[in-house]
C-alpha cells in the first residue's frame, strides 16, 4: 500500500476475555516500520508476604476509553513518527500470570516506539480510571497506583 | 438531577453504583461531595483520597464552582491502579 494509505490509528480496547498479544502486535504492524514495541503488564502471584490468588479490574469505561485516546494524542504530539498506537486493557477477573494490559506501538525507528510504550503505561497508570482488586486467601485489597496525581499514600 | 456514578470502594461503602441525585446547579466540589455524604455517610471515610469526574473531566474536591447541567454524570473517583 501507499504510505498515504497507511493512516496512523489508534487501537483502544477494554474486554473481559483474555488479551492476545498476537492479536495486539499485528494491529500495529506497518510495512512502513521499522520498531513494533510491546509492553504486557501481568499479574503477580504475591504482595507483601500475601499470596494474591486472582486480580480483578473494574473501569469507568467510556471515561477510560477517552482518557486512553488523550494518551495516544499526547504520545503522537511528542513522537510524531509513530505510525500505530494499540493499548488493550483486561477487565474483570484476571488469572496469575496472565496479562492485565498490552500495549503496542510501531514506528520506522526502535528509539520512538519504545519511548512511547513507556510513556503509554507510565501515564496510564497516573491517569485512567481503571481499578483493581486484589484477592488473597482472607481478604482483599484495593490497589492505589502511586502515579495517581491525587491519592494520599501517607493515609 | 445529576447521575452519580460510584466505582471501586466508593461502591462497596455507598453500596450501590448508580443513582440520581438532585443537587443545586451552581455548586462547589465540595459542596457536592457533602450532599453525596448526606445521602451515604459511609462515604466519609474515603473523602482525602477521592476526585470527582464532572461530565469525564477530573475535579478535586474544593472550591471549584461546578455549572451542573440537567443529566451530567459525577462519578466518584477512588485512587486509581489501571495497568
């Protein structure tokens, strides 16, 4: 295809069934580049000494959604050669080991699209309203990221 | 009449994640926050470590004059742990 065909798009998703990283790796792909950077954020088995048996997430999901697509405008502002943005968050419960979020990003050149796979999580992390549950054998817990501009970690 | 959604622990302490409420049109975030606690006391705890959303924009609690209009959607916003 043209270059001109090949129009720079943003790949946002939040779903309940389990994230492929085939699947989110290829909706980034481009003849045109050179990079495709990948990070999977995925559940650990332990927290303080406590064994997490299963996360779960819950979303304000059309406000998530919006502030995801903030994230790819700011990314594209700041890497303008960043062809694809994908970022695919899981919702509800999610087993060890498996992914919570993927997020993918192609550019001609490696430096931008691991650059802004970090920035991608870095502020999605401070700034998405996604939360997360964790449960161990006796109880539970709700996550506070400490990128959250307005959380108290002192309380 | 505003819809106030609850997330997270706000949801566990209000019980309940959706609901109406009619507040005044010209309001503090604050103000706003001290009416929700009327109706969900349980909230109270919570009230250093929240944020509103106000129509999905972010809102610290204070005195931020909020122009509601008939059908915004408040949500309340927990610390956040996406990722």
């Amino acid at each position: 295809m043209e270059e001109s065909e090949d129009v720079p798009k943003d790949f946002v998703k939040l779903k309940c069934e389990k994230l492929s990283v085939d699947e989110v790796s290829e909706l980034v792909v481009s003849p045109y580049c050179g990079a495709v950077s990948l990070f999977i954020g995925t559940t650990r088995n332990n927290f303080e000494g406590k064994k997490v048996i299963h996360l779960e997430y819950e979303a304000y999901t059309s406000m998530a959604e919006t502030e995801i697509k903030k994230i790819c405008r700011d990314v594209r502002q700041k890497w303008p050669s960043v062809k694809h943005i994908a970022v695919h968050h899981r919702l509800g419960v999610v087993p060890i080991t498996e992914a919570s979020v993927i997020i993918a990003v192609s550019s001609p050149h490696r430096a931008e699209s691991l650059e802004a796979v970090m920035y991608c999580i870095n502020t999605l992390k401070a700034s998405v309203p996604i939360w997360k549950k964790e449960i161990y054998e006796d109880e539970y817990s709700w996550k506070e990221n400490k990128e959250c501009f307005w959380a108290n970690s002192e309380k | 009449q505003v819809s106030v959604l609850y997330f997270a622990r706000s949801a566990e302490l209000a019980g309940l994640r959706c609901e109406t409420l009619s507040v005044p049109r010209e309001i503090t975030s604050l103000q706003l926050w001290e009416e929700i606690v009327k109706v969900h006391p349980r909230l109270a705890v919570i009230r250093d470590q929240v944020v509103f959303a106000v129509r999905q924009e972010y809102v610290l609690l204070g005195d931020q004059l909020l122009l509601l209009q008939p059908g915004d959607e408040v949500a309340i916003i927990p610390p956040i742990s996406g990722g």
